[in-house]
C-alpha cells in the first residue's frame, strides 16, 4: 500500500532537553523513525518541527521538513492540529502513517502490519499496542463518596489471574486515511484496529534513563 509517514518533532522537551536530535545508537533519535519509514516503503516522509538543527538539515531522498507554525509548538498542542497542518501544507492524500519519534524501537515491519491490518477497510484508524497490567480493571472513578468501576464491577473483585488481558497505545504506528482525519479532525473512532508490540520495543522516550534503555536494545541488536 502506497503512503505518506508524517514524523513530529517538537523542540522543548522538558524530562530530557535535545532529545529528539541527540545521538542514539549513533544517529540522531528522530532520524530511527525516518529510516523506518522509509524501509517500509513510504512514498514520501514529512518532518514537521520546529528544531532548526533538522530545518536545515541533509536528508535522505523522499524526505521532506515541514516548518511547523509558532502555534503549534507549545508542550500543550495536541497531535490532532499539527496532523492537520502536516495534511494541508504537504497536501498527503491516501493512506497515512505517524511515527512518533520517541518510538525509536519501533521497525519496518511493524509499520508494514498496520498497513496491512488496515488495508482490509474493517478500519478507521490502526495502531499499535502492548500488554499492560490486567489490575486496572479493578480501578475506578470518584464520584464524591462513590465508586464507579471503570469496566464490570465483577472485576473489581476477580483475581488478577482471571482478568482479561488489557493493551494500551505504545504511541509508535497509527495509520489511517488523510482525507478521513481531514474531514473530522479527531482520532476518536469506534473502528480501530491493533498490531501488537513487545513491551521491550514498545518504549517511549521521556527521561534519559528511557534513552539509556533504548541505547542498550539497540547495540545489542547490531
């Protein structure tokens, strides 16, 4: 399937200044996603950031930087409008791939079965996934001196062995189509389909000890 990958990366990270351009593994964090995209046969990737060491930098063919707006590089800005933006300014059409860069662990061919689980049209928008603890089941919400189970109340009294198995976003492929985004300007949608992720490749990088971790899986695999 033909697609474009679109790959944010904001400047200002605050739990690990500079991370999206320092080194990992020897090559700049954000440039994993971009080789990824780019092994899983993106027509075009495009950077959107506001890092001016990757405004001007040399990029391999089918890559393109995209200046992001002042108004979409705040801590605060949602990834909705920074798609939007990407969307319009580099006219995407068809099949879109996000790859966050914070996802470094994240390969080729988990982007290939994305697609692949999306080009069967049961889906408005695919993921992907990792296995999280089954114990939040038993969790719920406050409501004044009220407890409101999160899903069945049974659970709230189950073993955690008997617990269905619970998944969570690990952040590092959505794809979807760039029309369909266009038009509602959310992600939320009750047709999403999931390919599943190790929680060893499913890490997000935030801290450097998140760094350090990602660095060792790396130089083990090579």
């Amino acid at each position: 399937m033909s697609f474009v990958a679109v790959v944010p990366v904001r400047a200002g990270s605050k739990g690990l200044p500079g991370k999206n351009t320092r080194l990992l593994a020897g090559i700049p964090l954000y440039r994993h996603s971009i080789d990824a995209a780019l092994a899983a046969g993106a027509s075009r990737v495009i950077v959107s950031t506001d890092i001016s060491e990757i405004l001007f930098a040399k990029l391999p063919d089918r890559v393109y930087v995209l200046s992001r707006p002042l108004e979409l590089t705040g801590d605060s800005v949602a990834m909705a409008p920074v798609l939007l933006h990407a969307i319009s300014e580099a006219c995407i059409e068809g099949a879109i791939v996000i790859l966050q860069a914070t996802s470094p662990l994240r390969s080729a061919s988990d982007i290939e079965a994305a697609l692949s689980v999306y080009a069967s049209g049961e889906h408005d928008l695919v993921m992907s996934v990792t296995q999280a603890d089954s114990g939040v089941l038993k969790w719920g919400f406050l409501d004044k001196n009220r407890f409101r189970p999160i899903a069945d109340p049974s659970y709230c009294f189950s073993n955690r062995q008997s617990l269905p198995i619970v998944v969570r976003p690990n952040g590092a492929v959505y794809v979807m189509n760039a029309e369909w985004f266009q038009a509602r300007g959310t992600f939320v949608t009750n047709r999403i389909g999931v390919i599943e992720m190790s929680p060893e490749r499913s890490k997000d990088i935030d801290t450097l000890i998140d760094f350090e971790i990602c660095e060792v899986f790396l130089r083990q695999l090579s």
